[in-house]
C-alpha cells in the first residue's frame, strides 16, 4: 500500500482547535476525492467507525450509507446507540441488519475459539457483502483505520473484518483516519459532537460477547453474559472507574456448579469479573478494586441475572493470563 506513512511534520491533535483544523482540512480532502459519488461504511459501533462516519456525514452528508451489523454479539443497548447517534443524520441511509439467528445459528455447538471467531468474521463479511451487492452504484468504502492498525497488520483493519471483502466488488477506499493514533480520534470525535460514552468506548473485540461466552454459545448463556456485563459497566461508572480502569467486563464459562436458591439446590453458571488496565494490551494488570464495590457487583449480578450462582473476580495478570478468556 502506498502513501502509509504519518507525515513527519504531522501535529500531534491533542486541543479541540487542532482537532477542527484536522476535520476542516479532511471535508475538503474527502469532497474531492468522492465527488458526487456514493460511500459505504460499516458501523460497527466502535469509536474509529463512528468518528469516520460522523467525519462523512459532515463531508458529504446522504452520499454516505452506512450499514450497522448486530452479530447478535453485541453489549446492552449498544446497536442501539450507533441507531441513536446517527439515525437523525442519515435517516435511510442507514441500513440496520439484525444478525442475531444467522450468526447464532452458526455458533451453535461449535466451542472451539478459533472456529467460532472464523465464523463470526466470515459470516460478517457475507452480510456486509450482500448488502454492499444491493446498492450497486456505490464506488467507494469508507473504513476506520487508523495508524496502529497500518503498523500492526499492514493496513488490513483485522477487527472490522472488511479488508476481507471480494475484490470483485472493487472499491476505492476512503481512510480520513489512517495517520491518527488512538488518542487524536477521541479529540476528534469530541470535536464532531459525538457522546462521551462512545467517544471513550472501551476496546471491544470484534467477535463481542462471543469470546466472552466460552465454549458454545447458547442463548440464555448470551443473555445472562450481557446483563450481568451491563450490571458490571453500571456499577463501574458509578464507582467513577469509567475512563480510569482500561477494561472491563464479564465472562460466564460453559460450566454450571452447585447452589442453593429459595431452600432448592441449583446448578447454575458463575460470571467471571475482568478488570485490568495497560498501556499497550500486550501485558496488564489486575487493579485492585474496592472490596464494596465488588460486593455490590456481585449482589446485583446474583438477584438480577437468572441462572448465575456464584461471581468470581479473576487476579490473573497477562501473561500468563490473556485479557479475554478465549
Ligand atoms: P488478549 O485477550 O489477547 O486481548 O490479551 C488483547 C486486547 O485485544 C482485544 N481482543 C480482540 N480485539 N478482535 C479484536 O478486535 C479479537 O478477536 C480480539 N481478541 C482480543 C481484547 O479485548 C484486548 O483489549
């Protein structure tokens, strides 16, 4: 790929006023590379696609379509704000695909992490390539990508699972964010009035909840796994850890174990709490979380979430532990 190195001289976008300059000087770049043609962007939701679309829609207002895929994977409420946030905006340009049955379909009895993130981005590219196929005057396709994701894996934006897409579709691509690190995009998507709470999303992986459903997902699994996960967000934000604590959120393994509930035993799930903080993911650290906060947690996960028993806080730093428990 040409043209992928930051310009030496490039400013550092740390200020609201660098970050206008930067959306000022990418409308008219954008504007004259589309033209009067039209762009699709896959929304996912995530900060770097969210900030390119907003970037889009100020450039070239309706040519722009984006489509937002719900894997069925997703946190709570989450497809739902990308609808919230850019519906007004785009109106029928924005194309929601519920995905939930196809991909859990899929899903269903394969508990293998690898085979279950192949399906989850294989099945990803084939909904976003037949809707791409539907709207047949489309000549270029917008993407997040920022500078890490050019340094690490070439160019190929691994997560969003676009660079995947048949070439016969042939698009011309469109990357106002190549050369930003991740720190700038949040100063620019702040600058584009984007919500703080997507603006400071934190790092989601592509597969979602499905790597934090391990083995093979079920649906009651996936439902206790997300609302024990919005429990967890809840409680954190309110401890004021939102922004201070790099990641966190919950897991349930494909076990059950013993408990008793209204004097009857039960077999039920546990949730595993993550929580670490890191510079760079490559290695982390547990935080040591307030006792209080972590009582609550867990009484709310087990009056609230059906088919849990028991909640564990998981001290293990990477390595040898990953971030994610698949
Ligand atoms: P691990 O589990 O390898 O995670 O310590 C390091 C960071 O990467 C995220 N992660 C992923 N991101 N697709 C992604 O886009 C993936 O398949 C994936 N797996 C892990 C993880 O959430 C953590 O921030």
């Amino acid at each position: 790929m040409e043209n992928n190195k930051r310009p030496e001289n490039m400013e550092r976008i740390t200020t609201k006023a660098l970050a206008e300059k930067f959306i000022a000087e990418q409308i008219e770049l954008i504007r004259k590379q589309v033209g009067k043609e039209k762009v699709l962007l896959a929304l996912s939701g995530g900060v770097d696609s969210s900030v390119v679309a907003a970037l889009l829609i100020k450039s070239i207002g309706k040519q722009l379509t984006c489509v937002h895929v719900n894997h069925g994977l997703m946190r709570k409420g989450e497809s739902e704000q990308v609808l919230a946030v850019f519906r007004k905006n785009l109106e029928e340009n924005l194309i929601y695909i519920d995905g939930t049955d196809r991909f859990l379909n899929k899903l269903a009895g394969v508990s293998d992490p690898e085979e279950k993130r192949k399906i989850i981005g294989g099945e990803f590219i084939r909904v976003f390539e037949e809707e791409a196929r539907k709207l047949s005057d489309i000549k270029f396709l917008a993407q997040g990508t920022i500078y890490p994701d050019i340094i690490e894996s070439k160019g190929v934006k691994a997560h969003h699972n676009v660079g995947g897409l048949p070439s016969d579709l042939n698009f011309q691509l469109v990357e106002p964010l190549k050369f930003l690190f991740k720190d700038e995009v949040r100063v620019v998507g702040l600058a584009l009035g984007l919500p703080d709470s997507m603006v400071y999303r934190q790092p989601f992986p592509g597969p979602g909840l499905g790597v934090r459903c391990t083995g093979a997902i079920t649906r009651d699994r996936l439902a206790a796994l997300r609302e024990a996960d919005a429990i967890l967000r809840e409680e954190f934000d309110k401890a004021g850890l939102a922004g201070k604590i790099w990641q966190y959120f919950t897991v349930v393994p494909d076990y059950r174990s013993t408990g008793v509930r209204d004097g009857k035993r039960v077999f039920d799930w546990p949730v595993v709490i993550r929580a670490v903080n890191t510079v760079d993911a490559m290695s982390a650290e547990v935080p040591e979380l307030d006792w209080k906060l972590l009582k609550k947690i867990t009484d709310r996960i087990l009056a609230e979430v059906p088919g849990v028993c028991r909640v564990l806080y998981d001290l293990s730093p990477k390595a040898p532990a990953t971030i994610e428990w698949e």
